[in-house]
C-alpha cells in the first residue's frame, strides 16, 4: 500500500513529557492569571501616572479603552485556548498559525514582557518593604544596598518555590494576592472617606482634550493588564485546560478592570488637593496616608503591594520558564532548558538561569545608579513593548490557525482585524511619542527584535529541522479518550 504515511490520532508520548499533566485546578489557573497582572500593586501605581498626564476624566476612559482593547485581545486568544493544549503559549499558537519564522521572534518577545516583569516585581518588593524603615523614621531614605539586598533574598524565595511545583507556586501567588487585595481596597475607603464633605470633586476629573497623550495614557493603562493570558502556558497541567484556561483570560482583565476603574476616580480625587511631594511619588498613595499621619496604614499598604508584586514575579517566571521549556524540547534553545526535575517535575534549569538573570539585571541597574522608581519605569516599559508585540502576532495568528483546522468564520476575522488595528494605532503612537521625546527604551526593544530575526534566519540557513519542529503543543493521548469499543 502506498501514499503518505498514516499518522495516529492519538499520540503515544507527548513533546512536553515530563511536566505534569491534568493536575491543577481551575482556582490555581485563574490565580495564576490574576497574580501575573498583580492588579493590586498595579492599582496603586500606573493610575496615577495616567492621571498625571491626561487628567482624572482622560484617565478613567483611557482604562475603559484600555479593557475594551485587552477583551478584543482575550476573545482572539480563546478559540486557540480551547484547541491548544500549548506549553508554549502565544508563542505556539503563533507557530500554528504565521509559522515558525514568525513565531521564534513572537516568543522573544513574550520572554522580553515575562522577564521584565518579574524584574519589576522583585524591585517593587525591595522598594516597598524598605519604605516600611522611612515611613517609621528609622532612615531618611530608602539606601539601594537594603532594595537590592530585599530584592536578591525575593529572588532566591520566588526560585525556591517555583522549583517545588507549579501548585505550591499558585497558592502561594493566590494567598498574597487576596490579601494585597484586602489592604488596598480597605485604602481605598480610607480614602475615601477622608475626603472633606462637600468638597467639589469636578475639577479633579478634568482631561484637555488632547488625543495623543490620551492614546499613550491607553497604552500606559494597557501595560497594568498584561499577563492575563500566562494561564496559557500551564494548559498541560491544567485538569481542564480547554475550560478553565480560556475562562481564567476572559475574566480576569473583567474584574480587574473594576478595581483600576475604582482606583482612578479616587486617586484622581484624592491627589487633587495632596501636596506637591503625594504627586510626584511614584507611591502616591503610601504618600497620602503618610501626609494624613497614618504611618501604621501606610506600612501595611507597603506590605500589601510587596505582596502583591511578590505573587506577579513568580506568576511572571514560571510562564517564562514554560516558554523556555518549549523551545528547549524543540532545539531553539539549550536542550536543557527542556528537562525537568525528576521528583519535582518542573523545569528547574529553566527556573534556575531564569531567576539568575531577572534577579541580576535589576540589581546591577540599582549599582550602576539608577533609583527603583527609574528601575520601575524602565523596565515597565520594556515589558509593556515585549507584551503588546506578542499579542499582536497572536491576535493576527487566531483566524489562520482556525482557518487550517477548518473552523474559521467571518466574525473571527472581523474580530482580529479589529483587534490588531487597535493594537498596531496603540504602538505607532507610542514610537511617535518616544521618538519625539528622544526615548532609548523603544530602541532597546527593537534591537531586541532584530536580534531575534537574525537568529531565526540563521536557524532557516543552518538547522531548518530544528525550526520546522516550533509549535509542539500537549497532543492527545489515549487518557483523554472516552473508554469506548472505537477507542479500545
């Protein structure tokens, strides 16, 4: 008999052997999803730099796009979520869908985003426990030595745990980011409530009009939901991947909108008439409880968005590492980023380079001079570049990727066209506006990205096998069948 050769439905091993499978929960996905925006920490934090360029009005409505924009992207993400079982996450559907040269610099990216994110985390940790000593009057100022000291020992912590096993990993990132969420929202009302009655609150919710700094106010607020789509990448170990992971990247921006979307208009409010020091911080709401004497309440605050950060670093690198994991089992990284641990099966070599580089990086920025609030910006900036460039690739992948499966319908399309329309506005305006201000950081980005084509060029010329395996996902397997006579 000739032809091509037949090729089981149901694969015997899967490409991502050694991760385990069909064990978490759906609480632990969504936890995961939840942590890696860190929506507490987040809140206290980018409101008040969109408020400070568009206004209290300009900066409630560059939230509401900013969540329009990131549900477009969630709805494009959902149909590959409930096919793919990817370890690999937007990287691998990007493969299945534009191809693997499209999909090796996609995946940069997404590493660029997690790991500058986790470097964030793990200054914001350093940053907001040593504020602790300042706002007690124990030191005049936060020393670098003592956040970067912090900063190292949360790095260590987030890498023991990881290595342990993804389930530990996510209680630990869901138990810190409930409470965080308790502390900041109990600040809230305080803050509330300490505003004078009667006081008139229009001339804080005030924007002028001007459409670029609202659009880089949009993408400002984009970056405070990226993540949300990190559940992707423990679609193997989900019990219920192609129901608890598309559900978790729909929700979760959903409500977390609803905290930023309280956040704003009460910042806005409350920064109206706080001293100059409150809307210069980069805490602008430690600030205030500082400023109203409330040590005690700022301390606790400090610890909540500690904590907060804390669980985004983990939930950060451990999609990292899945990432890593992938493109190790497929040759376009070092074979051994693609083994595991043999009792606790996780991907410690990954883990283990990982956390080496997110925890240095930052702490060499703090040596070399730069203060935790320019750290913040820096690399909030590059991660906000590496998230929106692998959402777009993704975003334009879905109705291709349909399409070879024979599912695509013209609402997908419609959808994706739009989305990605939305996405590539948000970006120009964003070059535009660093290039008119003389900005390095986009450069950085780009480099990055150049880089990356150029190594998956040399891929195509020297090792094509090894770039025609991108985009191994968690095949079906005979478990997963209903026992009945046709699968026997």
């Amino acid at each position: 008999m000739t032809g091509a050769p037949y090729r089981s439905l149901v694969a015997e091993t899967s490409p991502v052997e050694g991760l385990p499978r069909r064990q978490l929960r759906g609480l632990p996905v969504l936890a995961q999803a939840v942590a890696a925006i860190a929506p507490t920490g987040t809140a206290c934090v980018t409101p008040a730099l969109v408020i400070a360029s568009v206004g209290g009005a300009g900066a409630i409505w560059a939230f509401i796009c900013a969540t329009v924009v990131i549900a477009l992207v969630s709805e494009c993400l959902r149909p590959m979520a409930r096919r793919m079982a990817a370890v690999g996450g937007l990287y691998s559907y990007t493969a299945r869908g534009l191809g693997p040269g499209i999909a090796v610099p996609t995946g940069w990216s997404a590493i660029l985003g997690y790991a500058t994110v986790g470097m964030v985390g793990l200054i914001a940790v350093g940053a907001y426990l040593v504020h602790i000593a300042v706002a007690l009057g124990i030191s005049a100022e936060s020393p670098i030595a003592a956040v970067a000291g912090i900063a190292a020992a949360a790095g260590l912590l987030a890498s023991l745990i990881m290595i342990r096993g993804i389930r530990i990993s996510a209680i630990v990132a869901l138990f810190t980011e409930c409470v965080s969420i308790v502390i900041v929202v109990a600040m809230l009302i305080v803050l509330i409530t300490r505003h004078p009655a009667g006081a008139p609150i229009a001339p804080a919710l005030t924007w002028d009009g001007n459409l670029q700094s609202w659009s880089l106010g949009v993408f400002v607020a984009i970056s405070a939901f990226v993540g949300f789509e990190s559940p992707t990448t423990l679609s193997r170990e989900a019990q219920r991947p192609f129901i608890s992971v598309p559900r978790a990247i729909r929700w979760t921006p959903l409500a977390t909108a609803v905290i930023y979307l309280v956040a704003v208009p009460v910042q806005a409010v409350a920064l109206a008439d706080a001293p100059g020091v409150a809307r210069e911080s980069s805490t602008p709401i430690v600030q205030l409880l500082l400023a109203d004497g409330s040590t005690a309440l700022a301390c606790i605050l400090d610890v909540g968005i500690a904590a907060s950060f804390f669980a985004c670093t983990l939930a950060s690198v451990n999609a990292l590492v899945r990432v890593l994991f992938c493109m190790g089992r497929e040759g376009v990284a070092p074979k051994w980023f693609g083994r595991t641990h043999d009792r606790f099966r996780t991907p410690a070599w990954a883990i283990a380079v990982s956390m080496a580089v997110v925890t240095a990086v930052p702490i060499t920025v703090l040596i070399l001079g730069a203060t935790p609030e320019d750290g913040l910006r820096i690399f909030l900036t590059l991660s906000a570049c590496g998230y929106l460039g692998s959402y777009l690739a993704a975003c334009m992948s879905s109705p291709i990727l349909l399409r070879r499966i024979g599912e695509s319908t013209p609402a997908v399309w419609y959808l994706a066209t739009i989305t990605t329309g939305a996405l590539l506005y948000l970006a120009v305006n964003a070059v535009v506006f660093a290039v008119h201000e003389g900005s390095v950081l986009l450069t950085i980005y780009g480099a990055f990205i150049i880089t990356s084509i150029l190594f998956t060029l040399a891929l195509k010329c020297f090792a094509p096998a090894r770039l025609a395996a991108v985009g191994i996902y968690d095949e079906t397997q005979r478990a997963d069948l209903l026992n009945a006579g046709t699968f026997r």
